[in-house]
C-alpha cells in the first residue's frame, strides 16, 4: 500500500469514526497475517470499546456502514469485512492496486523513499578494528551489515555518516611493533625465541621482508618510507600500522565497504581529550579510589540514566600500573561524536561487547554533564551481531596461512565473490549464530538465494528481450505510466502487486528495528512471487492489453528487485 493511499484509507476511518461518536482515535491500518484475510486490517473498533461502551463487534458494524457510505469507498476498497470480535478486514480496489505499479514506474530508484527523518544525522560506526593483522570474519559481518543498514538508513532522509575507528594506540600495537622486530632479525640469519603471545601470522613475515627491502606504504594519502633499521622502533611501529592499515582497506573494498571518515585513537590522547574526559569524570563526584586505581561508580547510575541499561557492579578506569582500561578511551571518543553534530550514534559490534555498553554510557554521562553537553541516555546505540561459523566440503574451515589462526574477509570473498559475501552476511538477524556454507553460495541453483535474486531479475530482462525479439511493440516505461491496467486482476497478479507495496513500509521497519536482514527476506518472497506469476501466466500474449498490462507489472518488479540489490550492494545482472 502506497503512502499516499494509507493516509486517504486513515483519513476514511477518522470519518467514520467521527460520524459515529468515537472522536479522534489513533487509527493503525496493517497488513492481515493471513492473505486470505485481505490487503490491509485495522484494530480500532477494539480500542473504541470504552469510548462507546459498546461491545467491539457492534461498534466494527457501525464503523463498516459509515465506511461504505463515504463516497471515496468504492476508489479506495473493493470489500470490507468484519472477523472475530471486531477486527475490520479490508481489500483493496483494483485501481487501487494497479496505482502501485505506475508510482514505481515513475519514481523508478527513488521508490520506497522517504524524506520522514531529513534534517537529522547519524553516525555509524562499525568494523573498527586494530591495524594488527588482517580482517576476520566478524569485521566482515560488521562491515556489510553496517553498510547496508546506512543504505537503508538513507532512504528514509537520514543524513549518514560511516565512520571507521583506529584502534592505533595500546598494547597490542607494541605486541605488533615487537613481533615485526623480531620476524626481521629471523630474516637477517638471528636465531630467536618468538613470544607466544606474537602475533604469528605470515603477514607479520611479509611486513618484516618489505621493511628491511625499503618498499615504502602509502596509507590515508600519507607514504612511509622505511629505512630497514628494525632498532628504529618507532618507524617500525608507523610503518607495520601503516601496512596492515592499507591492506585492511584493500579488503574492505573487495566486499564493496568504503567510509566517510577515520577516527584514530591515538588523537584522543594527543589532542588532550582522553585527559578532559576522566578530568570531567572525576569532577563528576562518581569516582573513587581503591588498590591503588581509580575506579568510576558506575552503580550510581540507574536504567533511567542509562537509557535502559544498569551495571551491576563499578568499573576499573584507571590500573595499577597507570594506564586506563579501554572504555575509557571510548568515552572521549563517543563525546567527540556527539561534538560533532551527531545526536544519534549506531556502533555495530559484536556480542562481546554487550556487558560494556552500560560503563560506557555511564562515563559518557558523567562527563558530558561536566562539560555542558546534554547527550542523549540512549547515545549511543549499538546492533551487536554473532560470530559465524565457515563450512566447505562439509566441513568447518577455522584458520587462514595467512592469519595463522582464522579465516580472514578476504578468505570469504575469495572463496564466493563480493554478492554471495554480502548477502549471506546480511541475511540472518544480527544477534543469531549461522553457519556460511561456501559450497551453498557459488552453487548455480535455486537454493542459493543470490542466485535465486539474481535469476529473477535477469529472467525478467530476457522477457523483454524476447518480446522484441518477436517483433512485439514495447511500450517505454513512460507510455506503461499512462496504461489502462485493469486487466491484471489474477491471482497471481495481485500477489505480485501486493508485495511490491510492501516494499516502503519494509524499509522503514528495517530503519526503525535496525534489521537489515529483512530486506533479504522480504526480496526472496518477491522473487518468489515473481516466479509463481511468471508459472501461471504467459506473459508474452497475442492480446496487446494483456501483455502490455503484464509487461509494465514486469518493469515494476524489476525496478523493485533492482532497488533492493542495489542497498544490499549486490550486482542486478541482465543475463544469466
């Protein structure tokens, strides 16, 4: 149902309410569970009950007889129904219908947008891994759903941001400096003892091998030149972050992930704002110390404070030995979010982080009261996502040669190519564990769901293809927006139709519950609908009417198909 047509269908029910004394009730107009109930449904005789004191069945009665009095029933709905206690069943007009494939056809890539969230930003942040060794499979995870959730974000006006964290300060890169050190003294011909806590991927070799050869790295649009003395730990440390930073890049753009900004935690420490922030903490009054380390009470908070969220006992900001724990950073950097302009913030992380996002909030909300910032409880927000688990051959696949010790993003889109990776990422919900099966996503066969997606909009591009070839007149996309549709009233015709109009409001749901894994949900019931149509009925007629009729539900389908691969970053090809 298009937008346009909810509002005249609820403009319709405040009419009839009013005409029967009901007043100004909200009015929520959905789609039946069951099809066979019809297009569209409504609950507001149950909530009118004690606005008339009447039962709900009795007030559903007098609220379908107002409705087919109103002299826009019969343009808007073909029947009305009562079920149960009062539930109110409706279907759509033919006309009603048919306006859908015409909208489509008109605003073709811009079907399904909205301007409802324009003038608001939000910042996603997601991968944000350390520039230690290369990306794994839950970078990979963090990345397509990140990416497809800020597509989807955008068409409901949301002004996005993708931004892309450094974890470039701490002890795993002096781990990462000291494991290249030592790799290129084993190059030179020195016997070592490399440390069991090393980094011990092949990778660690390669940077070694090209720091003592002096190949110079180009990162971020800043090029290191090496001098191949390994005593010179602070290169080796610029060059190493450097190396893996660009070749991190270089995989994300292999899955189609690209960002708008890098943050580098290391400018939270030199631009001063990591010290600001405990300093507005302390002064907050909500810490204290103990065991000689300073410690943030972060029990003083309630789930009202923190937006729904409470700890169960105070955390550690600063150690013994000095150096704060790491939510402590991510406090300074979450209040340069919000600096930014940002009211809203999205981390897409995975489910180990879900017992620190009560400390974090804590620390954020100290501080900002400190600093005159009225950030939101809710700020920020996160969708924590489940690792998975990589079958090939039947059997699970757990480490890379590379890696040394897991299967790398690369790995994955080596093995099945940028749109098996994407969607097979995208297409279960965050929080549940699955199993990617390799062989599954490179098969050419209808159990695999890219290739079903795919098929169907290069079945319809081979439609159209043959009815020219058989000398058929093809209407333009112009000429199917001002054709008489009232012919495509079968079955399967309407089913199509009906989950074409289902596309806006899967959007926004998937905007709203931060779901991208509905959009592959939804479009595998429109291929299938698509081909349950294209089984039923010929589309490619002797009779113009029909075929013309058929041909525009076609182009409309396609549009649609091709709008939702295109936010799931995943080719539409032509011919298969």
């Amino acid at each position: 149902m298009l937008d346009q047509q909810k509002q005249e269908l609820t403009e319709l029910f405040q009419r009839a309410l009013a005409s029967i004394g009901a007043g100004a009730l909200p009015v929520v107009l959905e789609r039946p569970k069951v099809a066979s109930h019809g297009d569209v449904a409504c609950t507001v005789a149950l909530q009118s009950a004690k606005v008339l004191h009447k039962a709900p069945r009795q007030i559903a009665e007098m609220i379908v007889s107002a409705l087919r009095s109103d002299p826009e029933f019969p343009r808007l709905l073909s029947s009305v129904e009562i079920a149960g206690p009062g539930f109110i069943n409706m279907r759509l007009a033919n006309s009603a219908q048919q306006e859908i494939i015409k909208t489509i056809l008109a605003q073709k890539e811009k079907f399904g947008t909205n301007n409802s969230k324009a003038g608001q930003s939000v910042i996603i942040e997601y991968v944000s891994a350390n520039p230690t060794g290369p990306l794994h499979l839950g970078h990979a995870r963090q990345g397509a759903l990140g990416d497809v959730l800020s597509n989807i974000l955008k068409t409901q006006g949301w002004k996005v941001t993708r931004e892309y964290y450094y974890n470039d300060a701490g002890a795993q890169i002096n781990n990462l400096t000291v494991s290249v050190q030592l790799r290129g003294r084993e190059l030179l011909g020195e016997k070592i003892d490399f440390p069991e806590k090393g980094y011990h991927g092949e990778y660690i070799i390669d940077i070694a091998r090209d720091y003592l050869a002096r190949r110079p790295v180009t990162s971020s649009g800043a090029t290191i030149t090496p001098d191949g003395n390994l005593e010179n730990e602070q290169l080796v440390r610029k060059y190493a972050v450097a190396y893996l930073r660009n070749e991190q890049d270089a995989d994300l753009k292999k899955l189609g992930v690209e960002f708008d900004n890098y943050y580098l935690e290391s400018s939270l420490y030199s631009d001063g704002l990591v010290k600001e922030a405990v300093d507005a903490i302390i002064a907050s009054g909500h810490t204290y110390e103990k065991d000689n380390a300073l410690w943030l009470r972060t029990t003083d908070f309630s789930k009202e404070d923190l937006g729904g969220l409470v700890d169960d006992k105070d955390r550690v900001m600063k150690k013994q030995d000095g150096f704060y724990t790491y939510f402590v950073p991510d406090v300074a950097y979450h209040l340069t979010k919000f600096r930014r302009g940002f009211s809203r913030a999205i981390n897409i992380q995975g489910s180990d982080h879900h017992g620190t996002r009560a400390r974090l909030r804590a620390g954020i909300q100290a501080a900002s009261r400190q600093l005159g910032l009225n950030v939101p409880k809710v700020f920020p927000e996160w969708l924590l996502h489940k690792m998975l688990l990589v079958m090939k051959d039947g059997k699970e696949v757990k480490m890379s040669k590379r890696s040394g010790s897991y299967v790398t993003l690369s790995d994955l889109v080596n093995w099945v190519g940028k749109d098996a990776a994407r969607y097979f990422l995208v297409s279960r919900k965050a929080d549940a564990e699955f199993t990617f099966d390799i062989n599954l996503a490179v098969s050419k066969s209808d159990e695999n769901p890219v290739y079903y997606l795919q098929y169907a909009y290069a079945r319809i591009c081979s439609i159209f293809r043959q009815a020219e070839e058989k000398g058929f007149s093809v209407p333009s996309t112009e000429e199917m927006g001002r054709l008489d549709l009232s012919c495509l009233t079968a079955k399967d015709e309407i089913d199509l139709i009906n989950r074409l109009s289902d596309y806006s409001n899967t959007l926004s749901s998937i905007a709203e519950s931060l779901s991208p894994h509905l959009l592959c949900f939804y479009l595998r019931d429109l291929a299938a609908s698509f081909h349950a149509f294209y089984n039923a009925e010929r589309v490619l007629t002797e009779d113009a009417v029909t075929r013309n009729g058929r041909l525009a539900l076609l182009a409309a389908v396609r549009q649609v198909l091709g709008n939702g691969l295109s936010l799931l970053g995943i080719s539409a090809p032509e011919k298969m």
